[in-house]
C-alpha cells in the first residue's frame, strides 16, 4: 500500500485545480534504474487504484510502489 500525506494530497489538489487527477507510475531509468513519473490525467488508465481521491497509481506500478510514502515538503 502507498501512503499519502496530507500535505502531498493538498498540493496536488492545488495544482489539479477542479479537473483530474495525479497518476504515480514507475518506468526504466533514473540512477536506480527507475524513474518515479507523477502525470496529471484527465482519464484514468483501466485498472487505475486509487490511494487518495485525486491520486491514483497504476495496475504495474503498484507492486513497485508498495510501502512507499509520497510527501510534499
């Protein structure tokens, strides 16, 4: 499971606006070899879980991110 802040849901209500939401997804790259992309969405992608209201991750990303905290400083 992923944990959410409060100030990490409160900022990404602020910068979604009215509209969206904030997709966490995992791909290839970065100096671990992953790179953590946080997309703002429209439409979520079938089989999206949502963590937070606003905040969803995808079906694959989601074994990778287990455990993970997302935080807003």
């Amino acid at each position: 499971m992923i944990e959410i802040t409060q100030a990490c849901e409160a900022k990404a209500s602020e910068a979604l606006g009215d509209d969206g939401y904030l997709l966490v997804s995992v791909s290839g790259g970065g100096c671990s070899g992953y790179r953590i992309n946080l997309d703002p969405v429209l439409d979520l992608p079938e089989g999206s879980y949502p963590v937070s209201p606003r905040i969803f991750v995808d079906r694959v990303s989601a074994a990778y991110l287990d455990g993970a905290t997302l935080d807003f400083i």
